[in-house]
C-alpha cells in the first residue's frame, strides 16, 4: 500500500501548522493538500513554509473539491460549522474523515451521522492516544466502582470557547456508557450522573481529571497534554487505520483497538 496521502483542513491554523509539522516528519505518509478558507491570507502559500519548515510544493489552496481529489484522508480540526459541511464533500471524495473538532449541535451531529452512511468517519473529542486510553480506563473504573460518584475536572486555555471540552464529554460518555446512564448532554449532575468542572486560563493545553469519589477514599486518573502535537499524531494513526475500514463513524477507541 501506497503512503497515506493527507489533505489538511485549517493548515494556516496552530493546529493545523502542527499537523503539517507532524506530516513532515512522517515516513508512511505524505501531503496531498491544504485547505483555508476563502480570502485567507495565507492562500496561495507553500504549505510547508507557513509551518515553519521546507518548501514542499503544496500550496495552502480554498478549493476543497481539488485538494481532496489525490488525498486518501483529510485531517480537520476546524469550527463545527465547517467539519459539518466538509463531511458531506469528503464522502463525496469517497476518502477517510478524521475529524478533532469538538463542540457540534445536534443538526451539524446529524450532517456527520448522515456523511458516515457512504464514508469512514473517524471522530473523537481528543485524538491523543493517551487520552483515549484514559477513557477506556475510565469505562473500566465506573464499571467496578459503581457506587462512587464521578467528577471530571479539566482546563483549557483562555481561548477555548466549549464547555465542558470535547473531552470532558468524551470521558464522561465512557463513564455513563459503562453504568448504562443517560449520555452527557446536559452538565447538570442530577441527568447525567457525571459532574463537570471547567476552566478556562492562561495557555494551558489540556489537563483532564477524572476523580471516583466513594465512601473514604477516592480514585483519581488523570491526562496532561503538554503539546499539541500529541493530537496531530493521533489523527494521522486514525487517517491510517481509516483506510482499510468499512463506511461508518468511528472514535479512537476503535483506532486503538478497545471497541
């Protein structure tokens, strides 16, 4: 098999910068595309000189139908707004969707579900595999600790708009999944079973607390991301094992091998 061929969405954006960065430094996998939006400043720049490396050859484009045309998956960790409408164009394309975006309503959910009925969708609140081993970590303790109350804690930079995180949810989803409880939706404890705690300062990637509180004593597990570039690796892991899947929306639970 041919290296997987990725096309990024948001490339002029830090994460997408980090990606690019992460694409660069991998042997079995090459860029294919990246895309801004239209007027963005940086259109029509070499994608790897924005990133901070060499000219590759590939230029930051805002035509998407062109940069998906050669790409075996797009990588997007854009705006819900924009993961939503991207999804039905890259089934369209007939490719893998990685998508880290968090923060969706239940029409742009819907868009995704839909999307997923003719492509490979792989979408998670957090693309770190350690982020993800904690959730399966999580579903494991709320399995045996049934009695104890969950409190997810976590924190985000001043500029993170969705509270509680895509991963809060995600954490709190393997908890209630466990213990067959309503999924999160609301924040409030007395629907969910799950309490949530978030904050928001300074430039704090990701910290992520998942506390088991029971009768004297308490089980706290926890996940520190300390560079994004631990998300870009995760999604290209997700691209590759995408590849060989059937139509469907997945999570990293599945690129890991815990589903």
């Amino acid at each position: 098999m041919h290296a997987t061929r990725i096309a990024v969405a948001g490339a002029a954006g830090r994460m997408g910068q980090t990606i690019l960065r992460s694409i660069a430094g991998d042997v079995e996998c090459t860029l294919a595309g990246a895309i801004e939006v239209p007027g963005h400043p940086r259109i029509g720049s070499d994608a790897g000189l924005v990133s901070g490396g060499d000219a590759i050859g590939v230029a930051i484009a805002s035509d998407v139908t062109q940069a998906l045309r050669n790409a075996d998956a797009l990588l997007d960790f854009t705006v819900p707004a924009v993961s939503a409408a991207l999804a039905l164009q890259v089934a369209d394309a007939g490719i893998v969707h990685v998508i880290g975006t968090t923060g969706f309503n239940a029409e742009q959910e819907s868009r995704i579900e839909l999307a997923a009925g003719r492509s490979v969708i792989v979408k998670s609140g957090n693309m770190s595999l350690g982020a993800n081993v904690l959730a399966a970590l999580v579903g494991q303790a709320a399995r045996v600790l049934r009695d104890f109350d969950v409190q997810i804690v976590e924190m985000h930079h001043r500029m993170k708009k969705d509270t509680p995180s895509g991963t809060a949810l995600m954490l709190g989803r393997a908890a209630m999944e466990a213990r067959h409880s309503p999924s999160p939706g609301a924040e409030d404890r007395a629907d969910t079973g799950v309490g949530f705690a978030s904050l928001r300062g300074g430039t704090v990637i990701g910290e992520h607390r998942v506390v088991f509180a029971g009768d004297y004593e308490r089980l706290i597990l926890e996940h520190v991301a300390e560079d994004r570039s631990i998300f870009a690796r995760g999604a290209i892991a997700a691209a590759k094992w995408g590849r060989g899947q059937k139509p469907g929306l997945y999570t990293m639970l599945d690129v890991l091998g815990f589903s």
